[in-house]
C-alpha cells in the first residue's frame, strides 16, 4: 500500500458523491441564472414576479449547498484519520478557520441582502450601488473564500487528509465558478 492510499480512500463512493455534488452547484446554479436571464423562466412559473423566482432560487441554492455539506461530512467519516496538527493547534486552527470562513460569508450575505446574493441580477433586481464595505473592502470575493475556508476548517477539525484536498477542489471550482459569474 502506498503512502497516499494510507490517508486518501479514493475509492470510497461518498468521496465521488461529494466531488460531484460540489462541482454541480456552482455550475447548476450558473446555467439557471443565464437562462432566467434570457428566457425569464422561473419567473413566469411566480406570474412574472422576480422576487418571488429569485427568492424561490435563493431557497433551492441554500438547500442543495446543505446537501453538499451533508455530503462532504459523509465523505471525511469514510476517510482515514491521520492527525495533521499539533495539540493545541488541532483545535485552535480548524476554529478559527471556521470561524473568519463563516464571518466572510454571514457578512457577505447581510451586506448584499438575499437578491444580491443568490443571482438576482440574473432576475433584473439590482442593487442601487456596489457594496464596498466590509467583507469586500478585504477580499473580491468573500462568500467563495469564507465557504473554502470553512470546508479546510472541517477537514482539519476531522483530521481528515481527504479534506484538504477536497477543499483543494472546492476553491478550483470556484475560481472556474467566478470565469462565468464575473
């Protein structure tokens, strides 16, 4: 057995179930905006009410990302253990990690509000200025940050190898993510 097989399961299933699920938001959630964009489709499903279609997108975004964490919990318990840090380190990295991670997105979420933050500008609501102000004086794109920071954070809470190289994988899909949004 090789070292890498010794802290990477790369045949356990819930680690391909996980890979998908996060590559398939970004890109799900990429191909329903552009084409409510052109065709208006979820908003003629709401009687031509934007709010009501984005606010309806913004609850589907949500869930299905708590599916993807679900999923990648899953994949870290079939997943070798194999310490990383150095007590106190093991504990004090992964909080803090998940602790600046969830401040960039919670913040993310309350300055761009819930249309500005699940594509409503795909629907034609748009915001009456840019926002400026803190998490995006410090970082151009903090929500994508905070999530990878937050999913590096549970890998090294769970001493799981594997994790790390998702979170690797998850900031990738981001960054290919960001190609088509910005």
């Amino acid at each position: 057995m090789d070292a890498f097989s010794t802290i990477v399961n790369v045949s356990a299933t819930s680690l391909h179930v996980s890979l998908f699920s996060i590559a398939f938001n970004p890109t799900a959630w990429n191909i329903v905006a552009r084409n409510e964009y052109r065709n208006k489709t979820i908003t003629r499903i709401f009687g031509g009410n934007a709010r009501y279609g984005c606010y309806f997108l913004a609850i589907m975004i949500f869930s299905f990302g708590m599916l993807r964490d679900h999923l990648f919990q899953r994949a870290l318990s079939d997943q070798p253990r194999v310490p990383i840090l150095s007590a106190p380190y093991d504990t004090l990295v992964p909080i803090f990690l998940f602790a600046i991670g969830q401040l960039f997105v919670v913040t993310s979420t309350w300055a761009l509000g819930i249309t500005g933050t699940f594509l409503g500008d795909y629907f034609g609501i748009l915001m009456d200025h840019r926002v400026q102000g803190f998490p995006f004086n410090i970082l151009r794109d903090p929500m994508y940050v905070g999530s990878t920071m937050c999913f590096v954070a549970t890998a090294l809470w769970y001493e799981r190898p594997a994790g790390l190289l998702v979170a690797l994988y998850v900031y990738i899909v981001y960054l290919i993510a960001l190609r088509f949004e910005g």
